[in-house]
C-alpha cells in the first residue's frame, strides 16, 4: 500500500519561494519609511536631506526640550487616565451586552460602533462644539484636570474599541463553568472575579493596549479640544514639522515609535503567558 499523503499545512506554504518573496515585498512596504525615519533621527545635517555622518546629538535636544518633555507627559497622563477609564467601561459594556437582554440592545450595539465607523475629524469638530458650547471646560485649572477635557474625548472612542475586544473573548466562554460555580455555592462576584476575569484577561491586554496606542498617538480629535497649555506630544511634533522636517523631529518621533513597540512586545508577552496557561489549565 501506498502511504497516506498529509495535506501541507500552514507552514509547508511558507517555504515556497513567491510566498517568501510577496511577504518580503509587503513587510518593505509597510515598514521602510519608518525606518527611513529612524536611520534620519541619526543624520548629522540640520537639514536632513542628504546623509552627512552619524550624531546623537539630535536626541539630545529633544530630550532637553522643555516644551516636548512637557507635550510628552501629557500625552502618557492622558493615555494611562483614558485607558484605565475605557478598560473599565468598556469591560461592563461587553458583560453587558455578552450576558443580558433588554429593549434597545440592538441599538446600543449599533451605537457602540459608531466611534470606530465616524470620520475622526466628524468627532473631533463634535467634542469642539461639546466643550466650547454646551460645557465649556476651564483651561486655567491645575494640571492634570486642564487635561480633561481631552481625556473625556479619547474616552469616547476608545471604550468602544475595548469593549468590541472583550465581547469577542466572552463569545469563547464555556457557560457550563459559571453553572458549575453556582452550584457549588458560588456568588456574582466570586464568578466574575475567578472565572471570567482569569478569561477576559487576553481581551483586557489587548483592549488597554489599543487603547493606549489610539490615545498616544492620536491628533486629529486632540487638535480640536486641546488649548495652548494643553499640548500634547503628536500636536507639538505637528509643530515642529510645519517648518522643516528636522532630524531633531525624526528623533522625537522615534522615541514614539520605541515606546509603542515596547508596549506593543509586553503586551503580546503577557497574552502568550495566557495562553500557555489556559492550554496547560485545560490540558
């Protein structure tokens, strides 16, 4: 008898030379210019338009520029504030929709996807005219509260995006677990704290992660509810960039760059655990 052929799998397909050759092309594409931006960040010529040597002086002047220090901070206050805020909201909105029903529910899932669906200038000319008409937000108040205003927006996009996340992971979950639970005696808050936060972890990571990425990195809504002691830090390299793309502004997006793929790795580090613990719990 002749031997059962196994179909290739996954893997086996990778190893052809066009795939090989298509994802190297693709992988170029998507991430020569910002390398391009991070080799310039070095460029010893003030210009940046030709290379002219290797310094690190550039990023010796961000990070002795007050105004970007400052630009900075703000932009993590607001991310860290924004996504503790959308992780919780964005938690009870998927627990909600995942486990109940009500009247409008359909209409609360519709609208929750309306913040990922709108134009981001639509919502950010929205929050301008929320904030300068209907509550006018005081910008002489203390930091981080002059900050608010801008936290409530990226709130408002965000939670939706964590929420979505969440509900995705809930779909996974074995119902007969929270049964088993109950029967043994089990109350609603030792089943949401042992069994269903254990699982949502995965979808928690990755919802506080996008969330903190889309407010780090966001300027369009921010533009709109942001005043002139409110800067942050994509707002100021807009700033420096309307007069010359320097390599003190390459360094300074650089630095951006950094830390999101640093928050990018610990976070899927933090998934895979997960997951090896779940594989090993349910093996």
């Amino acid at each position: 008898m002749t031997p059962r052929k196994t179909p290739p799998g996954p893997l086996d397909y990778l190893n052809r030379w066009p795939i090989r050759t298509w994802l190297t092309l693709v992988f170029i594409y998507l991430y020569a210019p910002m390398l391009t931006l991070m080799a310039f960040s070095f460029n010893n010529d003030k210009r940046n338009i030709v290379w002219r040597g290797f310094t690190l002086d550039y990023y010796v002047k961000a990070l002795q520029d007050s105004d970007l220090i400052t630009a900075f901070g703000n932009s993590l206050t607001i991310a860290a504030i924004s996504t503790l805020v959308s992780v919780i909201l964005g938690t009870l909105t998927a627990l909600t929709l995942w486990r109940f029903r009500f009247p409008g529910k359909a209409a609360l899932e519709g609208a929750l996807a309306l913040p990922i669906v709108v134009p981001e200038i639509c919502m950010g000319v929205a929050m301008l005219v929320f904030f300068t008409q209907v509550v006018p937000w005081p910008t002489e108040i203390m930091w981080p509260f002059n900050l608010g205003a801008i936290i409530i927006s990226h709130i408002s996009f965000s939670f939706s995006f964590v929420a979505i996340v969440i509900r995705a992971r809930l779909a996974s979950f074995n119902r007969e677990l929270e049964e088993a639970a109950k029967d043994l005696g089990a109350g609603e808050w030792r089943i949401f704290r042992d069994i269903l936060i254990p699982h949502m972890r995965p979808g928690l990571l990755a919802g506080a992660l996008l969330a903190f990425t889309l407010s780090l990195d966001d300027f369009v809504i921010t533009f709109f509810t942001s005043g002139p002691e409110t800067t942050t830090f994509p707002i100021k390299v807009y700033s420096m960039v309307r007069f010359s793309v320097t390599p003190e502004v390459n360094a300074a997006s650089t630095i951006l760059i950094v830390l999101t793929l640093v928050l990018t790795a610990l976070a899927l580090k933090l998934q895979g655990n997960d997951v090896a613990r779940e594989a090993a719990g349910g093996s």
